[in-house]
C-alpha cells in the first residue's frame, strides 16, 4: 500500500520519504531498496548493497573491493547514479552525486570491524574481474564455504574500501493511476517537476 494520497503530498512530505526509505534501505536487507543500481560515468552499472544514509549531509556508503575496477573509474570521474525502486509502492528515486573511495580513513576502519567475518572474507579474494580457466569466486582454497578467524582475514583489510556517494540531487518519482509525481532535490531544495 502506497504511503501517500497524491492530492496531499508536499515537498517537505516527499523529502522525508526519501529519508525515511533510504534510512530503512540501509538498515533491513529486506527493504526493497536495500540493493540499488550504481552507475560509474563509464555507464558500467551494477547492484550494491546499501550500508549507510546519513540524514545529515545526504551520503550513501557502500563497501567495495579497492582492487575493483570502479574505483580507478571514480578515480578519473567521481560522477555516480544511484537507482533505487520500491515495487510494492510504486517509489522510484535516483540519485545522482559524487563518490569518493576511502581505504584507510576511520569511517573505513570502523566500517571494516563494524562487517561480519563471512562479509568480509569476500576481500580475501582474488582482484574483482581477474580471468579464471574455470568458474570460481576468487577465494583460496582454505577459506571457500567456510567462516574465517579475524586472523585469517587480517590480510585482507587492504583490499576493503568504502564508496561514499554525496548526493547532489535526488529525483523522487511516484507512479500512480490517478497520476504520475515527481519532484527534485537539488543541493537540498526542492521543486516539483512534470514525470
């Protein structure tokens, strides 16, 4: 069921279901929006898993491999989309900022302790994207289908990013038979827009 009564929505409205989605987003790995589309300006898109929304500076967090491809992307063009969609409540919203790549700062620190050891095994991997002879996830032997000890995983902690997204805009796009709403935030002002 639909949060909203098109006729009685406000910006004000709209901007705190934004915050409200992405917050849960980040918290309930079964919200529909817990696993959004990000786009790098090179239009290589691809799902992720939410972490984080801060409410009070408009960033999205996300963990990633430092050894991915992506990040020699952002490197060169920090520009990222962020597409996420609620079925169920016909709520799209698009965000559209800048990412940066953190691997040593505090935020990184603490998001790598804050990760669950099966989480964080992936990053014991070979790099994302290496060719194999045969279908494989990359992990060594000894580590493949099980739980590893925090000293098995101390090598890779090098390997652990953070991507933060400031978002700069978010598009808020609501589908309904009565008709369509949209409205944009821009640096944190809001407007309404034709769909």
């Amino acid at each position: 069921m639909a949060r909203y009564v098109p006729m009685a929505m406000t910006l004000e409205t709209v901007r705190q279901d934004i915050e409200d989605r992405l917050l849960e987003a980040a918290s309930n790995r079964r919200s529909p929006m817990h696993t959004p589309v990000v786009a790098t300006a090179d239009a290589d898109a691809r799902i992720m898993v939410l972490r984080n929304f801060d409410t009070s500076d408009w960033t999205l967090r996300f963990h990633t491999d430092a050894r991915s491809p992506k990040v020699e992307t952002l490197e060169d063009n920090a520009a990222v989309a962020v597409l996420f969609y609620d079925r169920d409540e016909k709520v799209q919203i698009r965000c559209r900022g800048q990412a940066r790549i953190e691997t040593e700062s505090w935020l990184a620190t603490a998001a790598w302790s804050e990760s669950d050891t099966y989480a964080r095994r992936c990053y014991l991997g070979a790099p994302p994207g290496e060719e194999r002879e045969q279908p494989s996830s990359g992990l060594p032997d000894e580590i493949e289908g099980k739980r590893p000890t925090e000293e098995e995983l101390a090598p890779a902690r090098k390997n652990f990013a953070v991507m933060v997204v400031k978002i700069e805009s978010a598009d808020w796009y609501f589908l309904s038979n009565d008709g369509h709403r949209r409205a944009i935030f821009t640096n944190g002002k809001g407007c309404w827009v034709t769909p």
